[in-house]
C-alpha cells in the first residue's frame, strides 16, 4: 500500500483522498504502482488549481460576465465534488466559494455601475431633450440646425434606457426636430417667395435704368436713378443666383450714364472756367469807366462790354454773384449819373420844382405874419400851433430848395 499526506492507494489498486468529510473513493488504478497512481492524480489535481486561478484571474481582471464566471465556477466544482483527484479539496473548494462571493459582488457592483449609468444616460438624454424643445423655437437656422444634429449623435452615443422612458423621451426629441424642421421649411418657403418677389421687382429696375443709361436729361435722370436705387434696397435680396447678375445690370447702367454725365460736366467745366476768366476781364474793363465825366461816351463803352459779356456764356455758379455784381456796380453808376442829368436838363420837372418851391414860399411866409398877428393879439396857444405847422411846411420847403439846387437853379 503506499500514502501521501491527501491520498492513498489500497492493495486491490483502489485510490483513496482524504478530506474534511472523511476518505473519498477517487477511482481505481490497475495499470502500474501505487506511487504512479498517486502521482497521476496529484497531476488532475494540480490541473484543477491551474485552472481556478485561471478564472479567478480572470474574474478580477476582465469584464467576465457574472453568468459565464458561475457557469465556470459550477463546472470546476463538479470536478471537485467528483473527488477525481488527490489533493487539498477543501482548499478548492474554499477558494471556489471565495470566487461565488467575488462575482457576486461583481454583480452588484455592475448593477449599481448600469444604475448609475442608467440615470446619467437619463439625465443626459433629458438634457438633450430641454436643448432640442428650445432649438425648436430658434430662428437661427443654420447654428440650430448643425446642433440639432450633434444632438442626434450624441444620443445614438448614450445607452439605451428601460423602453418606456426611452420611447417617452425620443418622442419629444424627435416631435422637437420636426417642429424646428417644419418652422424652417416654412421660413425658407416664404424667403423664397421674398426672393422671387425682389428678382421680379430688380428686372424692372434693370430695365428702366438700362433704358435711361443713355438719357442727357441730366439732372432728372440723376434724380430718377437716386430714386430707383432707393426701390433696389427696399426690394430686398433675389435668390443668390439672380441677385449677383441684376446688380451688374444696374449698376452697369448707372455707370454708363454717370460716366458720360461726368464727361459732359468736366467738358463743361473747363468752359465756364474759361468764361469766368473772360468776364473777369470784361469787369475790369468796365470798372475802369468809374467815375463817370463822360455820360455819353461812358454808356456807350459800356453797351458794348456788354454786347461781349452776354457772348461769352455761362460761368461757374459759386463765381456768378460776384463777378455780375462787379458789372452791376458799373451799370448802377451809369443809371445814377443818366437821372442826375436827366433831371438838370428836363424843363417841366425844373418848372414844376420852382413851381412848388414858391408855393411852399408862400405858405411859410403867410403863417410867420399869422404867428405875428396871433402874439399880438395874445393868443399864444394859437401862435405854438401856427409855429408846429410852420415847421412842417418849412422842412418841405427846404427840401424843394434842394431838389431845385440839382436843375442848377
């Protein structure tokens, strides 16, 4: 018979274990010694320690399913419970329910991890939700729209939730897509009708400037395109593909008008700037008739000044003022002069001028005696008003005097 410390071999060949429950029948071994028979199990048994630790490495370092662990677990305890090796059973055993008790606790910490992750995939696909009702509502159509789709991959990217709080949830996240969806559609439908409202009113624009790009009405013209540029802006934008080719269009058309407008005006420029300059010339000129000695020769040189000044043409119209009140003061002085002689040459208005210079004589002399006559007799009230009537008809005689004075008389 031969023995080791956790087995035995009888002398009919039967292989004994020794456990806690007392000796276990392991099998029969009939083709060699004891000691090779001892030996062969002592190998089974070391297979099921390689094989335990196997798993129990496996279990604290991968992601082993509880299932899968239990599953190993029975098999291997199945091995030891069959007491088809020699060795420390009890001590696999004990190791076996060590390894129950770790997935178990395992289990539980995985089931507390997928609550927790259950309720930050809650949280986090509510929180999408509230983001996604007010990008509903956003008239940002752009921004919105591209989170709104990040919004979609990050929820494809959260785990999945017991299926009535997820449907629930998905159920506003997607009536929240659409309403955004539908409210855009609507706003482009009517910017599209905007836009082909603006393209329609813009080509009669075009049209009615390109038909006046050759109008030499300046001035109304100018005014008529200031007025069609204010209806461009006021029309609104076209559709991106029109927009583009009807601005070429009308400005085009304002540039050909302007462009020849601008010709026109410097051509014209440059001659009033000519004609200023003979003007200028032509003042001077007359301004050396002042002061007049001679009447006569003085309008006649002026009529001809005159004659050449009306020749020439406009001038610029901030140099016109001055340089026609340079001419003005020459005219007036002419005028002047021609009514002084005038008025010492003609007869009747000399005669009617001593006429009412003597009339007023008259009168001035009767209320000095009737003055005389009213202090004589005390009548001093009379008198003061006889003297205020005095000087009335005193000043007008004065002033006849001097108009008498201009007939040299």
């Amino acid at each position: 018979m031969s023995s080791d410390p956790w087995g035995r071999v009888d002398e009919t060949g039967t292989v004994y274990v020794r456990t806690a429950d007392g000796e276990k029948v392991v099998g029969s071994w009939q083709a060699g010694s004891p000691d090779e028979a001892l030996a062969y199990f002592e190998r089974k048994y070391e297979g099921l320690v390689v094989e335990i630790g196997l798993l129990e490495k496996r279990v604290r370092t991968t992601d082993l399913s509880s299932k899968d662990a239990m599953a190993a677990i029975d098999h291997l305890r199945e091995q030891v419970d069959a007491h088809h090796a020699v060795g420390d059973l009890d001590a696999l055993r004990a190791r076996l329910d060590k390894l129950v008790e770790l997935v178990d606790k395992r289990r539980e910490e995985r089931k507390a991890q997928r609550a927790r992750q259950s309720e930050e995939a809650r949280q986090a696909k509510e929180a999408l939700v509230v983001e996604a009702e007010e990008l509903a509502q956003s008239d940002q159509w752009r921004a919105a729209g591209e989170r709104l789709r990040a919004l979609v991959d990050t929820w494809k990217g959260l785990p999945r939730l017991d299926r009535k709080s997820d449907d629930e949830l998905w159920h506003r996240f997607s009536h929240a897509r659409s309403a955004f969806s539908k409210r855009r559609k609507q706003h482009f439908a009517q910017l599209d009708a905007q836009r082909e409202d603006a393209r329609r009113i813009k080509e009669q624009l075009v049209a009615e400037a390109e038909a006046l790009s050759g109008s030499t009405d300046w001035g109304p013209t100018a005014a008529r395109y200031r007025d069609l540029m204010a209806q461009w802006k006021a029309a609104g934008r076209a559709q991106r593909e029109h927009e583009e080719e009807l601005w070429n269009r009308f400005r085009g058309a304002q540039d050909v008008f302007f462009a020849a407008r601008s010709s026109v005006f410097a051509e014209r420029d440059a001659e009033q700037a000519e004609n200023l300059k003979l003007k200028e010339e032509l003042a001077g000129e007359a301004e050396k008739l002042l002061p007049i000695t001679d009447l006569k020769a003085a309008r006649a040189a002026f009529r001809a000044i005159n004659e050449r000044w009306e020749a020439i043409g406009h001038v610029p119209r901030d140099a016109r003022p001055k340089v026609e009140g340079r001419m003005h003061t020459v005219e007036r002085a002419i005028q002047e002069a021609e009514e002084a002689e005038w008025r010492r040459t003609n007869p009747e208005a000399r005669a009617r001028a001593a006429g009412l210079t003597g009339q007023l004589q008259a009168a001035v002399d009767k209320l000095k005696g009737q003055i005389e006559q009213a202090r004589a007799q005390g009548s001093t009230a009379k008198a003061e008003k006889l003297e205020r009537e005095l000087e009335g008809r005193q000043a007008l005689l004065d002033q006849a005097l001097k108009g008498l004075q201009e007939f040299g008389g």
